[in-house]
C-alpha cells in the first residue's frame, strides 16, 4: 500500500489545529506546544515528501486522486511539482518559526493564546492544500477558506485598528474571490461544453479555450491573484493588515499565505489561459513595474516600521509578479525563488521588529534611536535581515532579484531597467530605517533594553542560516524550482530569443544539463 | 367512497365535450370571481369570509367537473369546512366587531397594486388566452379503477414520502401553534375571593356589589341597551362593549333623548367615550367574565388578566 | 582601434593567453578569500570573548591571506608569460533556464596584481589599525569588518564571472558601509555610509544591467564566453554593455556623477579612508573596466565616455581637494581625481591599461601612506581634522612628517618617486590619444601639486596654530612601522614596478593587450613641461600659504573656493535634483495613496453604505409593499420569459 | 371543454387575491386573499392534470390543501397573538421589518 503522502502533510497541521483547540482554556503554554510539535512533524513530513521528489521524473509526483463529486468531475486531486515543492518547504519550515515568535506575542494579548496557535495550524494545512491542489474548485475552496482563519488572526489579535483591518483583508480577498468563483465556473463551463465535465487541472490545461473566453477568465483569476498578492493598486489592505496584525502574524501573512496568490499567477492562470496571459503581460509588468517603484517609495515615507515593512513587501511582490509575466523561464524561476527567499525575509524583518516592538511597546520609527550600542545583537540581526531585504549578495534575495530582473530584461527592457530604481530605493528604505532606529545618539530612555534572549535568537538563526544557505548553493533549490517552471511556461507560445552570440561549446554545455 | 368513484367514473367517461360541462363552467365561475372580489371589497372581515366559502365552494363544483371528485369533496370538507370555520373562528375572537377603513395609509399603494394586479391580468389572461392548449386527455386512462383509488395508490405509493413529510408540517404546525398562542402564567391567579375585595379597596365603592344590568328599562329591555341609574342617567357599563364596539347597541346618546324628560341632559363628554372606544372592550367580550371588565377599564393592572384568562381558556 | 586583437581569454584564433584550471598551490586560491572570511565570521560571531585577542585575529588572518598571496606570486612566475591565468573551479551555483554560473576564481596577472595590493596594503592598514583603534571598545567588531572588507575585495578581484564579481562587489559595499557608519553615534556617520551604499546603489543598477545585457547578448556571464564572444556581439550592445558598467564602475569609484558621497565617506576611522576609500575598494571601477578590456576595445563611443568621467572627476576632485581645510577631505578629493587619472588611462583603451593599473598600484601605496599619515597627525592631535589648527607639526611627528612627505613627493610627480613615473606614462598616453585631455591631465598635475603642497605647508610645516590643551605627540610604532613600509614603497614601488623584471606593463600585457600611439612632441619635452607644470603649482601654494601666515579661521574665499569648499555643488545638485523632489514625490504618494488609492476603495465602501442607507428606505416594514413588490417582480419575470421564449 | 377558461378562471381568482393583499389591511382578510390564491393555483393544476391525463396535478392540489391547512393554523397563530400584543389586527401595525 502507498502512503498518501500529501494528504498526510495536509491532515498533520490540520489535526494539530483540532487538538490545538481542545486543550483546556488555561493552559496556554500546552496549547503552544502542542501546536509547535504539530508543526515541527508537519515540517518532518514535508521534508519526507520533498526526499522523494524526483528531478526530470513526471511533471506531477505522489499524485492522489479520488473523486469527490463525481457527478461534477470534483476531485481531492493533489500533486506536487517543482514550485509547488519550494513553496511547500517555505511553509513548513515557516510555519514553526513563526509559531515560536508568536509565543511571547500570544502572551501579550489579553485573549486565550490557544486559538491564535490553532488557527496558524489550519492556515498552514490550507495552503499546504492549495499549493498541492490539481483540481481547480479545490484550489478555489481553499483559497477562499484561508481568509477566515486569517480574518480572525488579524481581527482577535494586534494593535488597535485590527477589526477595521481584518475588514479590510477580508473584503478585499472576498471580492477577488467571488470573481475568481465566476471565472472558475465560466471555466467549468468551458470543459463541460467539451465533453468532459471535470475541475482537474490537467484536464482543464488541455482544453483548448478560444482568446474571447479566455481573457474574461483570465482577468477572473487575476484580479483574485492580483489582490492577494497584492499587486498595485488592490494592494492598500496589506499595510493596514500588516501594520494592526501582531508582527508575527503579519510575517506570516505577507511572507507565506499571500504566496499562494503569485502561486496561483504561476501555477494556474497562466498555464490555464497561456493566450490571455500572453496578451496581458504587458499589462501587468506595467503594474507590477508601479508596484516596485511605488511600494518602495511608499515604504520611505512611513513613520510605522510595520506599515514600511508591508510597503516594501508591496514592492516585492511587484517583483514576483514582473519575473511570473516576463513570461521567460529564467524570470518565473527567478519569481517562484523569490517567492521562498521574500517569505524569509519578510518573516526576518517582521519578527525582528516584533521584539523590538515588544521591548518598547511602539511601532513608530521615531521611538527609536540608537539601539546599535545597547542591543548589538538584535542590530545585527536587524541589519542582516534589513539586507536580505534590499537583496544583497550572496544573500538568497539577491539571485532571485537578479534573476528576475535577468528574465524580464530579456522581454521587457524598459520595464527591467524601471525595476531595478527599486534596488536603489530598498538600500534606501532598509538602510534609512536602520539607521534612525539603531544608529545615531542613543536616546535616553533606552539603556535599560535588553539584548536578544535565547528563544528570540533560535527564532531568527534558521531564518538566517537558511538565507545564507540559500544564497551561496542555490543550486538545488533552482534546479526544482525550473524542473517545475519549465513545463509550466512551456504551455505558452512566448521563448525568448537565444543569445545573440553563441559563444562556445562549453555554453551549450550548460544548457544541455 | 366507491358511490363517488362511481360517479367520477361516469363523469370521466361522459364529460369529453360536453355542453353540460360547458353551462356549469359559465355558471360557476361567474359566482367564484363575484366572491372573490367580494371578499377584496367587503368591509367586513365576516363577510369575506362567506364570499370565500362561495368561491371556494364554486371551485370544488369544478374539481369534480374537472375529473377530481376526490379533491372536490376535500375541497369542501377541509377548506370550506375547516378552514373557513377557523377563520371565523378567529374573526370572532379577534375582529368581529371591527371594519376596516376605506383610508390607505401608504402612499401610492393602491395605484400601484392596482396598476401591478392589472398588468397581472393582462399578462396571465393574455399568455393562457394566446396558448395553443390540446384537448384534455382526461384521467379515465390513469384512474382505471376510479379517481379515489388512483390518487390513493400514488399517494401511497410514489408521493408517500412527501405524504409523510407533509404529515409532519401538519403535526409541527399544530404544535407551532399551540405554542405560539399558550402563554405562561407569571402571576398566581387571582381566587374570586381576591378580586371582589380588590374590588372594594380599589375600585369605585358604589361598583363594590356590583354592576349594573343592562335593559331594565321598561321599554328597550334588552342587552343593547343600558341600564338607567336611580339618578335616571344611562349606565353605559351596564352594556357589553362588544355591542357597542359592532354599534349594535342604541347609543347613550340616542337614548338619552328618548327619555330626556326623566333625568338630566346628557354630558357630551360621555358620549363621545363611549363612541370612542370600539375596539378595545373586545377581548373582555371574549373572556367569559363580563362582571370582571367594566372595573378593569380604568386600571393598568387588569389589562392583563381578560388576555391570560382568554389563553387558559384555549 | 582596431590594431587590437590581444584579448579576450578564451581560445579564440588571436588570443595567445590560455586559461588553464589550476592545479597544484594555485588551486588552493580560495584560501585567500577563506583566510578573512573565517576571520571576520569568527570575530563578528565570536562575541566579547573575542575582545582581547580580535585585533590579533584579525591582523594574522589578513597577514597569512598575504603570505598567500606572495606565494602564489611566486608560483605564477615560475610559468612562461603567456600562461598565467588561472582557473580555480569551487562549486557551480545554480543553473536557471541555461544561465549557468559557477562559484570559481580567475587568477591571473591582472587579479594577481590587486591580490598582491590588497592583501600588502591591508595587512599594513591591519597592523596600523592596533594602534588607532586601541581605545575603542568594539576594535574586535572593527577587525572582523576590516577582514570582511578584505574577503570581499579579494573576491571581487578574483572572480571569473560577472556575477560572482558582484557578490564582492556589493560585499566591499557592505563593508564599507558598516565600516564609514563604524561611529554609529554619530548622526553624520551613519548618515554618511548610508549615503554611501545608496549612491553605489545607484552604480549597481548599471551592473545589474550589464550582466542581464550580457545574458541576453552571450547566455553567459562568465569572463571566458563574454570575453569570446564580444568579438561577435554588435557594437551597439558593446557599447551599452560598456556605458553600463561605467555607470557600475562611477558608483564605486566615486567618478562624476555618482562622486558625492567619498568626501562623506571620511565620517569612517582613518585606517578605513586609507584602505578602501583610497587604495582599494576606490578603484574597482578601475579594475571593472580594465578586466572589461574585451568590450571597451570594441566599444569605442563607451571608452570616449570613460575618458570623458575621468577628465571630469580628475579636475573636480583637485578643485574641491584645493579647498579643503579638513584633512581628509583634502587627501579625499585627491583621491577623486587620481582615480580620474585612472579612469582616463583606462577609457585609452590597450594604450592605457596597464598605466591605469600602474598609476592605481602606485596611488595604493602612497595614499595610503598619507591618510595612516593624517591619521596619525589626528591621533596625535584629540582627532583634529583642520589643517588651519595645524601647522609645524614636523617636529612634533618626525616620522609621521618623513612618511608624509615621502607620500608627497610621489603624487605630485617629482621623480624618481612613484607617482612620477604613473602619472607620467598616464599624461604621455593622454596626450598621445588627444591633445585636449592630455591638457587636462597636466593642468590636474599642476592643481594635484598646488592642494598636495598647501596640505603639506598647513599642516606640518608653517607656524603652530594648534589648541590650547592639545599635546602633539609621535604615534606608537605599531602605527608608524606601516607608515615606514609605505612609504618605502612609495619611494621605489614605481621604479620596481615599471623596471624589475619586465615591468608591470609586460605583466599585464597578456590580460590587457598593449597599443602605442605616436606623442605629438618628444617624450622628454613632454616630462619637462610636465614638471614645469607641478613646480608651478607647489610655488604657488608655497606663495599663498607658506609665506604668509595661515588663518585659523577660514577666510571667505573667491566664488571658486566656496564652490569647490561645498564640492562644487555636487551635494546641492544632488539634493536639487534628486533628494527634493524624492521627497516631495514620496510625501505626495503618501497623500494619493491614502486620500487617492486606499480612498477610492474607501469611497467606494462608502458610496455602498450610503446607498445601502438609501435604498433601507425601501424596506417599510409594510407587508403590503413587499407584496407588491413580488407581485411586479414575479410579473416582470413571467414578461422576461415570454421575451425569451417567444420569438 | 378546452382548458382555456378554467385556466383563465385560475388567472383571475389568483390576481383578485393578489389584490387583496396589497389592498386590505385587515391581517384576517389578507390572508384569506391568499387561501384564495392557493386554491387559484390549484384549479390550474386541477385543469392541467384533466388535459395531460394523468393524477400528479391533483395530488399536488391536495398536498397544497394540506399545507394550506398548516399555513392557517400557524398564520391564525401568529395573528391571534400579534392582536394580543398589538390589539390590532392591521397588518400595517406590524411593520417592525425595518430599521
């Protein structure tokens, strides 16, 4: 008998979530761990699971299919590819580190920390499931059902205009959804009108839908995509999200759930409608190039750490969405790893203002200053998460940039060369902001803050260790990442033109492996 | 049943086309459209009650004509006989003794309903008109051994399941609505004992033995009318107010000037009270405790007590 | 131009240096990196145990990556001329979509060369910087930056692909930033190396995109196939891909107009302005732009525009370097405009290469020499930097002032010191490829003498003007030992390297080519003029500050030196053209996205609640209208089905 | 005999009630309007199952019938017990459907 491998990664967390919820109010510090080791065995299995992906192999490994309405060709399809794979790492592996920088957050709060843990569970399980979803009513269900969990997380717990923008989110997310809904039914329609009425991704990929209804359809599936991701200009719930949300929560929420929108880009919307997304991309590189520049600019103006945080996560996404529609493979390769390598970061950054915030009891920039020389460590970790933000090399944010930037230079010079004012912009917003928290005469009442402790730096130091991993043996990770990529753009007629100059056998070398 | 099988029988075998058919049909229906628009037009609510038993009457003629004796006779027994009698019913309890104003208070509405009910018509009228319908089939060939038996072999058979169902709406309602009209006690009821000596504390002492008796005057020596006081003036509680809220009563008013030679005039204040409250003595009318209201008028506390007496009662 | 045909490293018909993978010591190359690499991880990493011993660590990891390098020195004369470049494989770092780059090092005699520099020079500043740094509490921290710079620089000169390139490229950046904000206390210097990183950001975009040019152009960003290919490539995108990594090469090399922020950059501790804001982090533009030799031969209209950035910065760093009370600033405006003398050299194409290289060895040894000099002057002063509180410092520092005036001598090009026989060969090529920017080159020569004269007279000769409670005194001899060293190099290093053995310019030949182009006049009537020029301008200065007393307070000056004194507006043009509308533009998208962007989906949340607030209206409560209303509705419905239905 | 008039019958006992609720305002009259409608709608299915033949249009009148019946007794209910609340038996009075 074969293990279902995915849907044991999926019901791991979601059992966690159950048994997370029925420990006795009270006894927080069980519940917490409880979700922890819940997490830490959803992370074993998904490391299980990323051992038997095989490179070169089918394009969908450890498929499971079993008929879910079978009169509506619903099915609990999962399978997992290349980005389907790196995005499942990052959640596993996020998922813990987010859950122990919540531990003292929970704290804080006045309400029973248990739900916060428990409902952290069910998102993971839920986009573990829409990474690993093959059928699209499944993808779609999970989608939507991710906002509740999450509108509770933003709503119960954080700074005091969470409810409006829990509201925010939710709205937000629910109307790209309701169109996206459209869109998958007007798809359904689709494979119903070809004789074989069926939801499976594959299936649907091989239908052949005429340009008309595809673009309607495609501007369905984006506009959901282009609000989670969040693409300018539906991107304003995100710092209101970011900024109310504890800052663990908004680490989680901008560096791994609102992943599964540029997932969707990738992974759905343009294999599904490769015309329609042919036709648009210029389009959407045009916003996406707004994004970047404007998301950073936008980040430099801010007063609130959290809030600058959440712009220039606007900004990055702008990035992932640039690579994604470059429509070239190094681009989408560049994207789907700067999707891994932004979750990351942001998680870094976020988490490190956590305790800074946790230490002060303010999120503006202007109650800080000069920090560097009582808390050394907490600024160096700050540093070095603030430049795996601005992508410096050989940190794992700067090969994904470049090869962003690379791969839309090869379609889109004007946008490329627009896109990377960005990089100058996020030294400036990084290094500004570091520099009016940490540096410069310490403020008086700061001496007595204390340094990093034990648990805040075993939160950081994986996040670390794997930003540097990352950065200097990328190799493996890209090798994924394109095994999945590569078939994926090959549904759409765009190549990029080869070299201009072929130089040498040794190149054609590399192109061979 | 099989006499009315029998006769179904007959009917379905004969009724193709027949004339019969056709002249019961002009006579009924005029009949069951006149008691639909007089129960739209009566100010009544009695009164519509009855043009409905007209119509509805007139309908279950034109079930059997149609073929469905069974539903005819239904018709008349459940509708007509059940349900027209608790809608009486009810009008006794609760509206007998008023009639709706000609006065529409919402703005518009009845332009627009009329308006809207006769674009209803033309349409409905119009589309039936216009259809190109066939000839009945009639039911002979699905009812081959009579209507009853073949609507109890589906009833009984491939509906038996909604049967049921509808079984369970039945009994749900009948306890819905046991439920929704019972109410609780919330205060201990008060013995006669109780209430006579509230009586005497509270109430006007001259009522303490109690009041007066409608129709001792020689001439009108009947309920509608009240009884006259040693002073010679009318007592208007003497009479129930059901009859006056109906106007079945000779007003005070009225009275008065029969025999203004005997007692003072009469206090147009007075008259108009009583002229004033038609409706709100109804409930006392129902309670079954005449001697019980007339005090209760004045005070807030027994309001109450007629509506908890008349909820034990159901 | 197009005599050339002696570069390009790959095996092409007319290239006659082949790359071979390194065997044997050199292909333990990577040490090199490791050595500083591991020192600064163990330093930064290793907390305050590390405090006592750090500068050690430090010093000695910096010392072995020296003696390293002097033995891979050795081992690479020891092959034939032509076959001396090496390639030391590490691990391949990714492969995306056939973009396939490898984590490898390239050593050859051109990255021999600033091995040799980086690792001498620094290992010097290292053993200086025990001294300078003895009271500060976080030396250790300042080592492990100072080892990090080092790893990152060696990386940035060892590289075989542009992309690997660019790790030490933003690495030198990083280090440079954390080393100019090391006094973090002080809002200017961490405002300064801010600025810094920001304005090599700006550099780094023309990088960024030059290596994307180079995938869409060669598939590759390797030296090896970039370099074979560039013979194929159309000129035009040799010349975008050349006026790309100009604009790379002006942001670190603080070439006009990325040049506003080295004067800056000297918020930093001194050993820091004379390792990487002097000698070497300063001129990896240079070292960017020689390796790239292979594109600027074929790009002429790129190679004009190098010329052009080095003419420029050449004139504007003496101007703003004649101006300067602030010790460092001066020596930090010469810096600019030797480098411009660099750039110059290095936009002559084959004919100027190697002397870019020379003039950059040389400028190494004798800048760094006058800033651990300045240093030590404020070491011995309370960290004075105004050379108008200066003034008859020689007696108080004798070997400070030896030193000094060793450095002296050779930038302004009195033979035989270093810098005049550099310099020299840099305004022959100047003058050989046009006579317009050999004019600049010699008016430069003649304005470097009169601010390197006016630094001289201010601040070790001419009369005391010091403060009251400041006691000049000799530096320890942990700072004044590297402060002998490089000056003894500054005496004979020009010498040693143009003669001994083949001469520098026979070293680099095979990396760089050699091109010579015919002098309008005689050589030595072009040494003579050249001369002439610099005395010239040390009499002017010796009129001008050594006659006559200085002032303490600085006078108001001429148009000319209140420009130059506020760096020629570099910073105003800067905040004018850039900083002041940015903010404006930031502050005024903070407004359309609150009031514009989050506004129109506020209003639009609005606009439905009002109207949801309207339409309430409609529910009466009234029964009855609702009846009518299901009445219409289910009326409408039947006409909306006759209308479909019936044709 | 054609089923044209009985459904025209239909049509108009049904659209006689319908006024009658939009007109009336007397709870108890209204919602004999709309036993008049139910039975209305019953002649239809009466007359259709004559024409196609077969029984299903008669059970459903009966069903309705019986529903009705339940409709009644919950609707006579409610009314009795909003007069007891309200004392009045005006469907206007209960208009708390608003904000």
């Amino acid at each position: 008998m074969t293990i279902p491998w995915l849907t044991l990664l999926i019901a791991a967390p979601a059992l966690g979530a159950v048994l997370t919820a029925l420990v006795p109010a009270g006894r927080g510090t069980l519940a917490k761990q409880v979700a922890i080791a819940f997490s830490l065995l959803s992370l074993a299995i998904a490391i299980a699971v990323i051992a038997q992906f095989e490179l070169g192999a089918d394009r969908y490994q450890l498929v499971e299919q079993q008929a879910w309405i079978d009169a509506l060709g619903i099915y609990w399809a999962l399978g997992i590819d290349g980005i389907g794979a790196a995005l499942i790492a990052l959640t596993a592996v996020a998922t813990p580190i987010v859950a122990m920088a919540m531990w003292p957050e929970a704290e804080a709060e006045k309400r029973d920390p248990k739900a916060f843990f428990a409902l952290l569970l069910a998102v993971e399980a839920l986009i573990f499931t829409a990474f690993l979803a093959k059928d699209v009513l499944l993808f779609y269900i999970v989608f939507e059902a991710m906002l509740i969990p999450l509108y509770f997380m933003i709503g119960m717990y954080g700074g005091p205009q969470r409810r409006y923008a829990a509201l925010k989110f939710l709205l937000y997310n629910l109307f790209g959804g309701l169109v996206m809904l459209a869109a998958v039914i007007g798809l359904y329609v689709q494979s119903v009108d070809a004789g074989n009425a069926s939801f499976l991704l594959t299936d649907l990929v091989a239908l052949d839908i005429p340009v008309e209804t595809q673009r309607w359809l495609f501007l369905g599936f984006m506009l959901a995509f282009a609000i989670k991701a969040p693409l300018w200009p539906f991107h304003t719930w995100l710092p209101d999200a970011a900024a109310e949300a504890t800052p663990s929560n908004a680490a989680f929420l901008s560096g791994v759930a609102d992943k599964v929108g540029t997932f969707g880009m990738i992974a759905l919307a343009v294999p599904l409608f490769p015309a329609a997304a042919a036709e648009f991309a210029p389009v959407i590189v045009v916003l996406a190039v707004i994004s970047i520049v404007y998301g950073a600019l936008l980040a430099i103006g801010q007063t609130d750490m959290k809030r600058l945080i959440g712009y220039t996560s606007i900004s990055h996404f702008g990035f992932i969405v640039l690579g994604i529609f470059a429509l070239t493979e190094r681009g989408a390769t560049g994207s789907t790893l700067y999707m891994i390598n932004h979750g990351l970061s942001t998680i870094a950054l976020f988490v490190i203002v956590g305790f800074m915030i946790s230490r002060r009891r303010s999120r503006l920039v202007a109650d800080y200053g000069g920090m560097q020389k009582t808390t050394p460590k907490l600024a160096g970790v700050f540093l070095f998460a603030g430049l795996s933000g601005l992508a410096l090399p050989p940190l794992s944010t700067f090969l994904s940039e470049f090869l962003v930037i690379a791969g839309t230079f090869e379609q889109y010079r004007a946008a490329a060369v627009i896109a990377t004012v960005g990089i100058v912009l996020a030294a400036l917003y990084i290094l500004w902001l570091y520099q009016r928290t940490m540096t410069g005469p310490e403020r008086a009442d700061i001496g007595a803050t204390r340094d990093l402790g034990r648990r805040e730096i075993a939160v950081v130091t994986p996040l670390i260790a794997l930003i540097l991993a990352i950065g200097f043996f990328p190799r493996t990770v890209v090798d994924v990442i394109d095994d999945g990529v590569g078939p994926t753009l090959a549904e759409v007629d765009v190549e990029a033109p080869p070299p201009l100059v072929s130089v040498t056998d040794h190149a054609a070398e590399g192109n061979d492996e | 049943m099989s006499p009315l099988a029998a006769v179904a029988a007959q009917v379905g075998e004969t009724t193709a086309s027949t004339a019969g058919e056709e002249v019961l049909f002009w006579i009924i229906a005029p009949l069951a459209v006149i008691g639909a628009l007089g129960l739209v037009f009566s100010r009544k609510a009695v009164h519509g009650a009855l043009f409905l038993a007209v119509t509805m009457i007139g309908l279950a003629i034109l079930y059997i004509a149609l073929e469905a004796p069974f539903l005819g006779v239904v018709q008349v027994v459940v509708y007509t006989g059940a349900i027209m009698m608790l809608f009486l019913f009810v009008i006794m309890l609760i509206g007998v003794d008023a009639s709706d104003s000609r006065v529409e208070t919402i703005r518009g509405q009845r332009g627009a309903a009329a308006l809207a009910v006769f674009g209803v018509i033309v349409l409905l009228v119009a589309v039936t008109g216009r259809a190109a319908l066939p000839d009945p089939v009639g039911t002979a060939q699905a009812a081959p051994e009579g209507n009853v038996y073949a609507i109890a072999d589906l009833i009984f058979g491939r509906y038996v399941w909604a049967f049921e169902t509808v079984a369970a709406v039945l009994i749900t309602a009948a306890v819905g609505a046991m439920a929704l009209t019972h109410r609780e006690r919330l205060a201990r009821r008060h013995s006669q004992r109780e209430q006579s000596e509230r009586r005497f504390r509270e109430g006007d002492p001259k009522d303490a033995a109690g009041m007066p008796v409608p129709g001792v005057y020689a001439r009108h020596n009947a309920v509608d009318t009240p009884a006259l006081l040693p002073d010679g003036t009318p007592a208007e509680s003497s009479v129930s107010p059901v009859l006056v809220a109906r106007g079945a009563t000779r007003l005070a008013e009225e009275f008065a000037t029969d025999v203004g030679r005997l007692g003072p005039e009469p206090k147009p204040g007075e008259a108009e009270s009583t002229a004033e409250r038609p409706t709100e003595p109804s409930d006392a009318a129902t309670s079954g405790l005449p001697d019980d209201s007339p005090a209760a008028h004045g005070t807030e506390e027994t309001d109450d007590e007629p509506e908890q007496d008349g909820g034990d009662a159901r | 131009m197009n005599s050339i045909m002696t570069h390009g490293l790959a095996a092409q018909a007319e290239v006659h240096q082949v790359v071979r993978d390194a065997s044997g010591l050199i292909s333990s190359t990577w040490l090199l990196i490791a050595f500083p690499l591991l020192g600064a991880a163990v330093l930064l990493l290793g907390g305050r145990r590390l405090d006592k011993t750090g500068h050690l660590i430090g010093t000695a990891a910096s010392c072995l990556s020296f003696v390293m390098a002097v033995a891979l020195f050795v081992a690479m004369l020891g092959e034939s001329g032509d076959a001396r470049a090496f390639n030391v494989p590490l691990w391949e770092w990714f492969n995306a979509a056939g973009y396939q780059v490898e984590v490898g090092l390239l050593l050859d005699q051109l990255s021999m060369a600033f091995v040799l520099l980086i690792t001498g020079v620094g290992s010097l500043i290292h053993v200086y910087s025990i001294g300078y740094m003895e009271h500060d509490e976080r030396r250790r921290r300042f080592f492990g930056y100072l080892n990090l710079f080092v790893a990152a620089m060696l990386l940035l000169v060892l590289a075989s692909d542009y992309l690997i390139l660019f790790i030490g490229w933003e690495g030198v950046g990083l280090a440079s930033y954390l080393l100019i904000g090391f006094w973090q206390h002080k809002p200017s210097a961490a405002v300064a190396a801010k600025k810094a990183f920001v304005v090599n950001r700006v550099g780094d975009m023309g990088m960024v995109l030059a290596i994307a040019s180079m995938i869409v152009v060669f598939g590759s960003s390797s030296f090896e196939l970039v370099f074979a290919g560039a013979g194929d490539a159309p000129t035009s995108w040799l010349n975008a891909l050349g006026l790309l990594l100009l604009l790379a090469a002006c942001g670190k090399s603080a070439q006009f107009p990325l040049q506003s922020w080295l004067l800056d950059a000297m918020e930093g501790p001194t050993p820091v302005s004379a390792l990487i804001h002097a000698a070497t982090m300063v001129t990896a533009g240079v070292y960017l732009v020689v390796r790239s030799a292979a594109i600027y031969d074929l790009a002429p209209e790129a190679r004009t525009a190098v010329v052009l950035v080095g003419t420029i910065t050449l004139l504007m760093g003496a101007i703003i370097g004649c101006a300067k009370d602030d010790i460092k600033k001066a020596l930090a405006g010469s810096t600019m405009s030797q480098i411009g003398y660099m750039m110059l050299a290095a936009g002559l194409g084959p004919a100027g290469y190697a002397f870019a290289i020379f003039h950059l060895i040389t400028h190494g040894f004798f800048k760094a020499n006058m800033f651990l000099g300045a240093g030590s002057v404020m070491h011995g002063m309370n960290d004075e930097v105004n050379m108008r509180r200066f003034g008859g410092l020689r007696a108080a520092m004798p070997v400070t002032f030896l030193t000094f005036a060793l450095g002296y001598l050779a930038i302004i090009g009195i033979p035989p010191f270093a810098g005049y026989f550099s310099k020299d060969k840099i305004i022959e090529a100047a003058f050989a490829d046009n006579i317009l920017i050999g004019l600049c080159a010699l008016i430069g020569a003649g304005i470097t003498a009169f601010y390197m004269t006016r630094v001289m007279l201010m601040t070790f000769l001419t009369s005391k003007r010091w403060a009251e409670d400041v006691h000049p005194h000799e530096s320890p001899r942990v700072m004044t030992w590297p402060l002998i060293g490089l000056a003894a190099l500054s005496l004979v290093g020009g010498a040693a390297l143009l003669y001994v053995g083949g001469g520098i310019v026979e070293w680099l030949e095979p990396v760089t080519g050699e091109e010579h182009h015919d002098l309008p006049l005689p050589v030595a009537a072009l040494i003579a003029i050249t001369l002439v020029v610099v005395v010239a301008g040390v009499a002017v200065a010796w009129l001008l500050y050594g006659r006559r007393p200085v002032p303490v307070e600085a006078p108001a000056g001429n148009p000319l030196t209140v420009a130059a004194r506020r760096d020629l507006y570099g910073d105003a043009v800067n905040e004018a053209v850039l900083m002041r509308p940015g903010q404006y533009l930031t502050r005024s998208l903070v407004y359309v996205e609150n009031r514009g962007v989050d506004g129109a989906v506020i209003g639009a949340a609005k606009a439905v609640g009002g109207l949801s607030a309207r339409w309430r209206r409609w529910q009466t409560g009234f029964v009855r209208s609702y009846a009518l209303t299901m009445l219409t509705g289910a009326g409408l419905v039947v006409v909306a089905m006759l209308l479909v239905r019936l044709p | 005999m054609s089923p044209t008039p009985y459904l025209v019958l239909a049509t108009l006992l049904f659209t006689i009630g319908g006024a009658g609720v939009l007109l009336r305002r007397n709870a108890l009259v209204a919602f004999m309007s709309v036993e008049l409608m139910l039975n209305a709608a019953n002649l239809a299915f009466v007359t259709f199952a004559r024409m196609h033949g077969n029984l299903d249009g008669q059970i459903m009148a009966f069903f309705v019938m019986v529903i009705a019946a339940a409709e009644v007794v919950v609707g006579l209910a409610i009314i009795v017990m909003i007069f007891r609340t309200r004392r009045s038996a005006s469907v206007d009075d209960a208009s708390l459907l608003k904000l």
